[in-house]
C-alpha cells in the first residue's frame, strides 16, 4: 500500500509524456465512467422517491399513516354532543362511542379543584379553570382515539377520555396507527411495565364503584379472656386485588390482611393453623417469644400445626407465614397484626378514645389471575400498587368517619414485604405516638409529630384530634406509594 502511494505521487511523474494519443483516450474513458456512477446515482434516488408523494416525502411514516387515515374517512354529518365534568383526577364521564365519521362536541365543565383541560387528536378546549366551561368540537373520526389532559402529570395518572369509534375503517395504514396510538397510551397510562395487566391508574383507583365494600379497618377492644383460641384455614382463593383485577389471593381464614388479634399483657394466644391450600404454609407470631422450630414449620396441604404464645409485650406485632420465599407469601396476603395492650394500670396504658383503627400496610403485586402476584416482580421488588389492609385506595372510596372533638387512635402495621412507610394525616399532628416499645410523644400540645416512619415488621400507633369538620387525607408520604394507593380519608363532621 505504501509503495503503491509513493508510486502514484511519484515525483517522476511530471517528468511523463503529457498528451500521448493512448493518454487521451484514457482520460475520456475516465470521464465517461464518473458521468454514469452520477447518472447511476440520480436514477437510484429518483426511483426511490417515486412511490411517496413529493409533500409526503420528509414526514415520519406514522405521520403519513395518519393522513392516510384522515383522508379515508367520510364524515356523516352528526355531531355527538356531551357534558363531561372532572371527579378527583379522572373525566366523568371518561367515555364514549360514536359510529365512524362522526365529530364530538363536548361540553366540558371544570368541576375539580385545579386547572385541567382535554385534548382529543389535533382539538383542544385550551386551559379550563376550576367552575368553567369551554366546548370542544373535534373533526370527523375515523378511528378509536384517547383523549387526555395535557396538564403535566394528569395524563399518567389516568386524566384520560376514550373516543371508541365502531365501524373503523381497516386497512394496513389504520392498523398501525392506532397500533402505536395504543402503544403510547399503554407507556404512558399505567404506573409500571406489567406484562400480565393493565395496572390501574390513580383516577381509576380513586373512581367510585357501586358496591364496593371496603376491608372493616375498625378495632374493638380487647377480650376479657385470657386465652385467644382460634383455627384458621389456609387457603388460595380468586378475589379481586384492586379495581377491575381478581387474581388468586392466600389467605388466613379467608382474608387479606389475616384477621387482627388483639389481646392484654400475659394472655395466651392458640391458634390453630389448618391447610387447605394447594402448597406449603406456616404462621411466624412476632408477640411470640418461642422456638421456631416445630411452632413455624411449614405444614403441607391437609396438615394442621398448633402455634401457641403467651404475649409478654405490648405493642402491634406483625405475623405472616414464614414458608419460603416469604415475600412472595407476605404479598399475596399471609400477613396481619397482634395488638397487645399494656394493663390498665401500667405507666403505657392507653388512654382513652372515641375510635380504634387498624392499618396494615403492603405492597400490591399484580400477576395472571390464576396465579396470583408473579413471582419474579415480586422477587425484583416490582410493586404494582400500594395498599391499606390489602386494597389500594379503598378508605378513599369508602372513608373512615368522626366527629369534631374526636380522638382516634390508627394503629399501623407495616408488613411490606419491602417498601417503608412514612405516615401522615393531612391537616392533623399527632398528639400521641407510640412506636416499636415506646411513647416518642404522648399527649402534648406543645409538640407533636407529622409522620410515624416504619420500616417493614414495624408497627405502632398515632392519635389525633378533630378541631374542624372536613376530609383529612391519610396517606404514606413516601409519595410516589401514596400515589399508588397507599392514601385514604376520614370525614370529619360536626
Ligand atoms: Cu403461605
């Protein structure tokens, strides 16, 4: 190679004939092979730019698919009109269906309490002020569409309208587009890369369904007796695991969080756990001070284990079952509370309230419905959801109730299996904590604190006071968590 170069630019070269006959044939020849390499060229781009228009030509191609689409459809003329209001963080309604062709005119009022808009394809209402109103009428549409508000952050939490057109005209143009228009919604709309589900969004968290019935998240007080006698079966079951998801769900006597057991100092706690599951369980008492040995052993399907303890502590104790992998038990709802109250006449006996709540908290893992949280997120601490007693969002629905004046004790559990909790009362300051052995504030005006932090298998109490009537919002103020369900409320009215 160096040799050919110093060939080339040999400095003998100037010293060669200059215009030889064979000389200029070949430089002609020469020529005429770089005038075809650019004729080449030409006919190369030219052909390749004949099968787009020359307008089309610069535009991505699920923009071209789009007009394509655009252009198909006919318009028939109607106008469907609607009134759509806000609820929350979700459109009410946040649906409609119109045949292929028809525009929307939507009415839409801002009855929430920030400043919100909609968007459907191209038409926008523009910024809408809390208690406005501005109209929004759409072209013609010739495919299925989801509308959203553009406000930063409303579309990802479920801000969004679903325009279903039937009659959709099909084509390999219409199907992509709308297959990337459901892509972008699948990446922006849920709150995390589910592969089994849809994870529900914070508006779909937050929307009122008929029926629903929320966990009973109430505490009575302790029994008299001195022996807590009980037997529990150990099953799998299908229930619904948040809005519109049933999955199977294994439990402690048929609930998730397991039933909460509440006791004084030196009681005896008998419970006797009966497997009717498919797979390996066990029970693990934190108030138990035993050997794990043959209490905590995992029992087979058709076997019963007997776990007694006698409670030496007070304080809330979590249990869960103890067969490996734990987390992935603890997740599908193996889990619960011991509440063991001082004696009355000890220096930490509890003072007197108008109502008892307890809160077990934990993450939510999704997975196929016949299976249950997958096993693998679980493992990878992908969390889905976050709950209070084992379903998202559910005291937002149905809302703890008091009375100005009140005081309420929250008792909280944190059995994660990972995720640490920072609770909070939004509008309140506890007067009164008590947390994993001890009082870090007790019945003081003068300070107080905003969040009990608890780590999973921490557990502990916080009291409040009702001054005014309106809607205190209790959440985990790891926000993110709240966010993902682990938020609810308590009324307060005169
Ligand atoms: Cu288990």
């Amino acid at each position: 190679m160096t040799q050919n170069l110093m060939a080339n630019s040999s400095p003998n070269r100037p010293n060669q004939p200059a215009a030889g006959g064979s000389n200029k044939r070949a430089e002609w020849a020469a020529w005429l092979v770089i005038a075809l390499a650019i004729a080449a060229v030409v006919i190369l781009i030219v052909t390749t730019m004949t099968p787009s228009s020359a307008g089309d030509a610069g535009l991505p191609r699920e923009r071209q698919a789009q007009q394509q689409n655009d252009r198909s459809v006919v318009p028939t003329g109607e106008v469907v009109e609607l009134d759509v209001e806000v609820e929350g963080m979700a459109f009410v309604p946040n649906s409609v269906e119109i045949a292929a062709g028809d525009s929307l005119k939507i009415t839409f009022t801002n009855t929430g309490d920030q400043v919100h808009d909609l968007k459907i394809g191209n038409d926008e209402t523009g910024r809408v002020n809390p208690g406005d109103t501005a109209v929004l009428e759409t072209a013609p549409l010739g495919e299925s569409i989801q509308g959203y508000c553009t406000i930063v952050g409303h579309h990802s939490q479920g801000m969004v309208f679903d325009v279903a057109v039937t009659g959709t005209v099909t084509g390999t143009a219409t199907g992509n587009a709308a297959g990337n228009a459901a892509g972008e919604h699948n990446h922006e709309a849920v709150t995390g890369d589910n592969p089994h589900v849809t994870v529900p969004s914070m508006a779909e968290l937050g929307t009122q369904r008929e029926g629903f019935k929320a966990f009973d998240a109430s505490l009575k007080p302790a029994l008299s007796t001195t022996v807590h006698e009980y037997t529990w079966v150990a099953t799998e079951e299908k229930r619904e695991v948040a809005p519109g998801i049933e999955q199977v769900q294994w439990l402690f006597n048929g609930q998730a969080p397991g039933p909460t057991l509440r006791g004084t100092i030196g009681d005896t706690f008998r419970i006797t756990l009966r497997n009717e599951g498919t797979m390996g369980h066990s029970l693990d008492f934190h108030a138990g001070e035993i050997s794990p040995d043959q209490a905590m052993a995992t029992i087979q399907p058709g076997e019963e284990v007997v776990y007694e303890f006698t409670a030496r502590r007070a304080g809330i104790w979590m249990y869960h079952c103890a067969t490996m992998p734990m987390s992935l038990h603890i997740a599908n709802g193996m889990a619960g509370a011991v509440i063991i109250d001082p004696p009355a006449d000890s220096e930490l006996a509890l003072a007197d309230v108008d109502a008892e709540y307890a809160m077990i908290a934990s993450e939510i893992f999704l997975g196929e419905s016949e299976v249950g949280a997958d096993p693998q997120r679980v493992a990878n601490g992908e969390f889905d959801l976050m709950a209070f007693n084992y379903y998202p969002s559910q005291y937002a629905l149905e809302p703890l109730q008091a009375k100005v004046g009140d005081t309420i004790r929250m008792w909280i559990m944190n059995v994660g299996p990972d995720e640490p909790l920072s609770f909070h009362v939004v509008g309140e300051v506890f007067d009164t904590v008590f947390t994993e052995g001890a009082y870090t504030v007790r019945d003081t005006a003068e300070t107080g604190s905003q969040a009990l932090s608890l780590l999973p298998a921490q557990g502990g109490f916080v009291e409040m006071t009702f001054d005014e009537p309106g809607t205190y919002t209790f959440v985990n103020h790891v926000m993110t968590r709240a966010e993902k369900g682990q938020s609810g409320s308590i009324v307060v009215v005169k």
